[in-house]
C-alpha cells in the first residue's frame, strides 16, 4: 500500500443547526472523508466482513442495534465491560466499506479505508515525485562527489604514434523511484477515491443516516497533478 501522508490536524465535526428532514431527522452535512473519519477514528467501528449487517438490503441495516435485539429474543444478555458499542450511524458506515465491489478494491479496498481512516491520512500519491538515476556507490575528494566505476578492461589505441593501453571503465547506476512504483501508488490513491465515491453514493441513495447528510465533498482526485516535479 505504501506509506500514508498526512493532509491536515485531526478532523473535528462542528456542530451546527440543522433543517429536519421529512421523517423528523435533524442531522449535520459532513464530507465523506470526515464521515469515515468519524466512524472509524471517533466511534472505533471496525469493518467485520462475517457480520450478517454486511449481506443486508441497504449496506448493513442490521448493525449492533439488530444484534442486541437478536440477544433479547433469545433470552440473553448482552455482557458488560470492555468500550461502548459505536454509535448505530457508524455500524452503517462500516457495513458499507465492508461491501465495496471488486471493482472498487473489494475488501482489500475496505480494511485500507478503514486503516487510513483511523489515521485521518490519505493514500501515499507520491505528490511532486521523480525517478532518479543516481549511482550505485560514491567517493569524495577535493573536487566533490563521484560515482565509484569499475573496470571493464584494457581498450588500446593505436591512432596515434604510439600504442597506448586504456583502462576503460563504467559507472553502475541505480533509481531513486521506478516509473512503475509511482504509477502503482497513484493507481491505488485513484481506486481509494472511487471507493469513496462509491460508499458516497450509497448513502445518497440510501439517506438511511440519522446524525449525518453526506455531501457531495470529495477529496482532490489527482493531487499530483498540480505540484512541479522535485528536482
């Protein structure tokens, strides 16, 4: 996955007035970065890939609130101890990470979500990256730094009146950064942000959260394209 990088303090939802929707909700307008944010920082939910929550109609209607009625039914009790249950919004928000398509990355897609979310980070877009060719080994004397060469034999020169033997040598070189690792990187920051769009999407259509109204804030698609290179 590469290293994250972080994009700004430790997000905090401000609480504001909200407008009561039709079936009496008054909830907050929150990006679907700080959404998962919350959900996975804040409310510790985690994305559990056997919970039945998962395999139902909406992305997870069933959460910790349908367990504990499950438990009642049956007669039992739910045991203390331990942290508080995340809050129901939450469990809806991890159901719905936990079934991202294949598409979007699967489920390996999902636990990346839910990992960087934690860490408030972003996907490592290696922003400003450049591949290198610099060499293997270098030496130092009074005129600077030089690469280290090696010997690939004698070469001999017989242009002029007499034969001179030249020792004819070559710098081993190595990259900084591949072409390939920066376009694996971006392709994963790209696969994050569709994900994202995806999970967005969901709960647009679904407006099944009763604290949240998620809006149409996405994060920058492609970072990278707006920073010079590092020379």
């Amino acid at each position: 996955m590469g290293k994250a990088m972080y994009i700004g303090q430790k997000a905090t939802v401000q609480k504001v007035a909200g407008t009561a929707d039709q079936l009496g909700r008054v909830r907050q307008t929150i990006s679907i970065q700080r959404l998962l944010e919350w959900a996975f920082a804040d409310e510790c939910a985690s994305v559990d890939f056997e919970d039945a929550g998962t395999l139902a109609a909406g992305y997870g209607m069933i959460g910790n609130a349908g367990l504990m009625a499950d438990y009642g039914a049956l007669g039992c009790r739910v045991s203390g101890g331990g942290r508080s249950l995340p809050d129901p919004d939450a469990d809806l928000v991890a159901a719905a990470v936990a079934v991202l398509p294949e598409g979007c990355g699967g489920r390996r897609m999902a636990v990346q979500i839910a990992e960087l979310a934690r860490a408030r980070r972003v996907p490592d877009a290696m922003v400003g990256a450049q591949s290198r060719c610099i060499p293997v080994g270098t030496r130092q004397n009074m005129h600077g730094n030089w690469g280290l060469t090696e010997s690939l034999g004698t070469a001999v020169d017989t242009s002029g009146r007499k034969v001179k033997r030249i020792d004819v040598r070559w710098c081993p070189v190595t990259y900084t950064l591949t072409a390939d690792k920066i376009g694996r990187a971006r392709r994963n920051y790209l696969q994050w942000w569709s994900a994202l769009m995806e999970v967005r999407s969901t709960f647009k259509i679904y407006n099944n959260l009763s604290r949240w109204q998620v809006s149409d804030v996405m994060p920058e698609r492609a970072p990278w394209k707006k920073v010079l290179p590092n020379k």
